[in-house]
C-alpha cells in the first residue's frame, strides 16, 4: 500500500466513481459467496431450530411415538407444575444474589489489583485461573471442601473454630448459598478483568482534578469511578444475568439439583424432560420461558440503562 | 544509596499493608481449592479419610493417577477434546469473519434485516436450540459423533457481531487503495482486513476455546460411547452417587484441567487481553 500514495492522489473523482459502478455488479454474488458458510449453518443450527422449538411446545412427542398435536396443554400443565416453579424460583434467586455480589466484589477485586502493588499480576493470575476451568471441574474440586462431615476442609476449618457442622451440600438450606459460593469463586476473575480494562479507560487527567480539588477516596470512588465505569458495568450486568439464567453444569454436578429439588434449575428441568422423561414437547414449552425470561430481563435492563448508565 | 531505595520501597509496602493483608487472604481464597485437589490427588484412600488435615500429602504416590489413567481413556479424551476444539475454532473464525466482512463492507439487499435477524439471535439462549438440534442430529445420522458438537459449536451470531463491529473500525481509505491496485474483495478481505484484525481474532479464539473446551450439557446430550467422549463428560461421569473416591477423583479433575491451565499460563496475555475487549466494545 505504501508504495503508491501518489497513484491514489492522481485518480479523478469520475474514474474513482466509474470504477466503483463496475464493481456494484458483483457486490451481491460476493456477498452471498461470504455469508453462505455462516449463513447455512445460522439457519439449519439456530434460526430454524428457534422456531422448531416454539412449534414442538405444542406436541406431545416422546421421540419413540410419533409426534401428536395437543395444543396449549404443555402450557397449561406448566401453572400446575411444582418443579417448575420451584426450579424458576431457584435460577431467579441464584441469579439475583449472584450477580450483584459478582459485580460489587468483582470491582473490589479490579480496584485492588489496579493498584500499584507488588506481585500484582501475579494475583491477577490467580483470580482468573477458575474461569479458564470447566464448571464441571471446579464443581468437583468444591464437593470435597464443602463435605458436611469434618472430613470436609471447610467443616474442618470451622470445627476448629467451635462452629458445628453445616450440611452445605445436603440441606434445602444450604445448598443454595454454595451453589452461589462455588459460582463466584469461578467468575469473580473473569469479571474482575473486565473491570480493569474499564478501569483503565478511565482517563487519569480526572483522578489528578479530583485530588486538587481536594476530593477523598470515597467521593473519587462513588463520584468518578462508578460514573464513568457504568458502561462496563452495565455490560458486566447483562452477561452475568444472562449467563446465570442458564446455569446448568454447576448445579448438575455440585448437587444434582438437589436435595428435594432445592437447587434444581431451569435448564436442568429443560434437560431432565427432554433427555430423561422423553417429554420433547414439555421440555419446549419450558425452553420457551427461558427464553421470554431473558428476553424480558434484558428488554428493562435496556430500559433502565439510560438512568445510570453514563456515556 | 541502595539502602536508600530500599528503604523507600519498604515504606511504600508497609504505608499499603492493609492492602497486601487483603491480597494475601485473596489469593488464598483463590488458590487453596486448587492447592487441595493437587494433595488430595496424591493422598491414600486411608489418609483422605482420617482427619489429618495435612496439606501437604505424606508421600507423593502416584497411584491414583495410575488408577485412574487405568479406568479412564483419558488420552482418546484428550484427543476428541483437542480435534473438537480445534475444528470449532478453525470453523468460527473463518465463517464468521468472512459474513462480518460482508456485513460490514458490502451492500446487498436485505442486509439489514439480515442483521438484525444475527442480532435478535444473539439473545437466544443456546438451551432454547438444544431439543430442536438434537432432533435434527438423529434425523442425519450425526448422534454420537464429533461432528453434532463441532456443527452445533460453530455457527454463533456473537462471533459475526464482534468481528462485524471491529471490521467497520478499520478506515475504508485502506481498502479503497487496495481497489485501484486491483484488489479483488477475497484479496481485499485476506491481505487487508485479516492482518489488521488480529486483536478481534485473538478475543474470538479464547472465546470459542473456552467454551468449546469446557463444554458440558451439548456434549451430555449428543455423545453416549465412551471412546467419543470429551474431557469434561468423561470427569462428570466420575460423580456417582455411592463411595466416590475423592482422591482419585481429584487426580482425574487435575488430569482434566491441566491442559487448558497450561495453554492459559503460556499465553496470559492473550486470554486477559482477549476478555477485557469484549468488555470495551460492550
């Protein structure tokens, strides 16, 4: 390219206008030559499939019979289903407490460790290692920590403390909190590097205002950092959200959705009707809400956005 | 003089003390579940189930390992999980960046509806596809082999969205001198647009790699012989529900890890990097 800077100058307006009419022609076949890869794959693997899925929610098809027609029935059995709710209850309270403590700790975390201090990468390292593991791995190296005899590390720890044993794994109670507990210790690195990139954009020049005119670190913290860091914030918000919405491999090897369902989630109902019960159409019905209760979630957020979202 | 400075980096650590107590409660937050699961892997049976808390192992045997590499194929593990990986990244970065490039450059009818149609995907959870793709992986014969993961891995709206994004940052006046010097669009998009991308490319490999890598419910449901199964099935199916030998189990999670952890460490930057900009675009 650096070889013909001048070539570039001596074109006329018209030549330049001529040349591009000439290329219109094949801008449409090179268009389809460059989507057609993605796009064949785009409609066979999700668009088609999306709208496969709203038309099987109103079957009853249990993959060996052949599919018969029944209407809202699968909706409608959806108000009466216990599990369902209970396991809708649980992925909103999983989310709801997760994400918030995700974001607050997550930002500590970012404020830390974008300080000047020693060995600071290193640390930053460590934090993210859990988000480079499978939810599978990091579910089975907590099931042992979080034994409820004093066999566990943590029962352990907090026996010597004089605390009695608490069933973390095994009580309705329980298990929740360490379902929760389990999760952020996997994602807390991963957001933490998303707030130091949005941290880091931060231009100094308002930190050095601030300082001369006398601010303290907490009127600095709430009245520069959280303004100006609102956009990765807000974006930090959806992923969580979304991300937690569909947890699944956590909870299926943590505590198999128990006990008593306690930790049955959305998803796993989605994958226990489809792939254990044989129900395709049920399990429809039910990924349909899943997906209206994410689109919902996302539809206020943006909603919401432009009253603390700072751009 | 060195004393000096020393000196003044001393002050510097012990005026941040609280910060560095704070740190190191952090990092064991961090690393002692790992630290664990490494001595449990080299405990006996007997030690893991006596309460002595040690957290270094009495002795470093190795038996576990043997008899876990002696239950598990994990090396046909590792390779499916390797060959998946692979083709998944190959096949996103190069179908997504070539519909990102005509989504960004070029102008065809219906291209905005088109892309809205990718963004308005973008929002659906992948659970919401998995019965309808299961569905149609039995009915082409594909159930059970590599080839439902790698199909149903590849085609995301997210990749053809961030590289679209990244492609319309990059100044047309480049590709228009390209043109003159008779530049087809294939040149255009290889010579041109590829090179300047690495940034984007790089974000969408990590992406795909850790998703693909660790993926579970897809794999659960679409693979059923063992010698097809990935690394993170094979380690799940290890959770029974009676007498689970956590010594053994924890070798056979740090077998599992070891390779992304290693790939992770060798090229930090790039993962860190690679997340924070996905952050910035928003």
């Amino acid at each position: 390219m650096e070889a013909h800077p001048t070539s570039y100058s001596m074109i006329t307006h018209q030549r330049l206008r001529s040349m591009k009419l000439t290329m219109k022609h094949g801008e449409g076949l090179a268009a389809f030559l460059f989507l057609l890869p993605n796009i064949l794959g785009f409609l066979l693997f999700s668009m088609i499939p999306t709208l496969a899925s709203f038309g099987i929610s109103f079957l009853d098809w249990g993959l060996l019979n052949s599919p018969s027609f029944i209407g809202f029935t699968n909706y409608r059995e959806l108000f009466t289903d216990d599990v369902f709710w209970l396991a809708l209850k649980n992925t909103a309270s999983y989310s709801f407490i997760k994400v918030p403590l995700n974001l607050m700790l997550s930002l500590l975390l970012a404020i830390l460790l974008n300080k000047q201090l020693h060995g600071r990468n290193f640390f930053r390292s460590i934090a993210f290692l859990p988000s480079v593991c499978s939810s599978v791995a990091v579910a089975l190296i907590w099931t042992p920590l979080l034994e409820s005899s004093e066999n566990g590390l943590i029962n352990h720890v907090l026996s010597l403390l004089g605390i009695n044993v608490i069933p973390f794994l095994v009580s309705p109670f329980w298990a929740m909190p360490s379902v929760i507990l389990v999760g952020l210790w996997k994602e807390l690195g991963y957001f933490m590097v998303i707030f130091l990139a949005g941290l880091q954009g931060i231009p100094r020049s308002y930190y050095e205002a601030a300082s001369i005119d006398g601010a303290n670190s907490r009127d600095v913290f709430f009245h520069i950092t959280i303004p100006l860091i609102s956009p990765t914030t807000f974006f930090a918000l959806t992923t969580s959200l979304i991300g937690s919405f569909q947890i699944f491999d956590l909870t299926s090897v943590l505590t198999k959705g128990g006990p008593a369902n306690a930790t049955n989630t959305l998803v796993m109902y989605i994958y226990q009707n489809g792939f254990q019960f044989f129900r395709m159409g049920y399990a429809s019905a039910l990924s349909l809400i899943l997906f209206i209760t994410i689109f919902i979630i996302t539809l206020v957020q943006n909603h919401y956005s432009d009253k603390w979202v700072f751009n | 003089m060195k004393t000096q400075v020393a000196t003044i980096q001393w002050r510097k650590v012990t005026k941040n003390w609280v910060w560095y107590v704070l740190l190191v409660l952090l990092a064991a937050f961090f690393f002692i579940p790992f630290w664990w699961m490494i001595a449990t892997s080299f405990k006996t049976y007997s030690e893991v189930y006596t309460k002595q808390y040690s957290l270094i192992p009495t002795s470093f045997n190795f038996d576990n390992y043997r008899e876990v590499f002696n239950a598990l194929p994990f090396g046909v593990y590792l390779w499916n999980t390797i060959k998946v990986s692979s083709l998944v990244i190959i096949g996103t970065l190069t179908t997504s960046s070539m519909a990102a490039y005509a989504f960004a450059r070029l102008r065809f009818k219906g291209r905005d509806v088109l892309f809205f149609l990718y963004l308005a995907t973008l929002m659906i959870p992948r659970q919401v596809v998995l019965i309808p793709n299961f569905i149609i992986f039995r009915e082409l014969g594909l159930l059970d082999t590599h080839w439902s993961l790698i199909l149903s891995g590849i085609f995301t709206a997210y990749g053809t969205f961030l590289l679209r994004q990244f492609f319309l940052s990059i100044p047309k006046e480049l590709e228009e001198a390209a043109v003159i010097d008779g530049y087809g669009y294939w040149a255009r998009f290889v010579h041109i647009i590829i090179p300047l991308s690495n940034a984007a490319l790089t974000t969408l490999l990590i992406i795909t790699l850790l998703a693909i890598w660790n993926e579970y419910l897809y794999a659960l449901v679409f693979l059923q012989s063992d010698v097809n199964r990935t690394l993170t099935l094979g380690i799940a199916l290890l959770r029974g529900d009676f007498d689970v030998k956590w010594n053994q189990v924890m070798a056979a999670t740090l077998i599992s890890i070891a390779p992304i952890v290693l790939v992770y460490l060798s090229a930090q930057r790039y993962f860190v990097e690679g997340i924070a900009l996905t952050g910035v675009k928003g």
